[in-house]
C-alpha cells in the first residue's frame, strides 16, 4: 500500500495565502498576537490547536473557517 502525507487544501491554502489570511483573522479575533498566528510549514496542527484554544472552535470548525477566508 502506498502512503501519501496529508496534503489537505487548508494546509496548501495556508502556504500559499497565510499574510493575507492572518490580517483577516486579526480583524475577526483582534487579541490573537503574532505568535498565536505563527506558521510554520508541517506545524499546521499546532497552529490549529492555538486557533482552537482562542475561538473555541473545534479542528473542524477553524479547518472550515480558514478555508472560507
């Protein structure tokens, strides 16, 4: 069986788009600080979870939510 890493359009979609993306964001949750918004390339999840932590949406929800930006 062949196993390929997760390359979901959110994470493709973040790479590509993320300064644009995080002003958007601060507008929407203006308390989130630099490094709540920190990208780094493979740490997606990581960055998931401080979203999480701060809008008190689940995964899901701030994968959507990213997405729709």
């Amino acid at each position: 069986m062949d196993h390929k890493p997760n390359t979901s359009s959110t994470g493709l979609q973040i790479k590509g788009n993320w300064n644009e993306m995080k002003g958007k964001i601060k507008q929407q949750y203006a308390d989130l600080t630099d490094n709540d918004l920190l990208y780094e390339e493979g740490k997606e999840d990581e960055l998931y979870g401080r979203l999480q932590k701060h809008t008190g949406k689940t995964k899901d929800q701030v994968k959507e939510w990213i997405d729709k930006l």
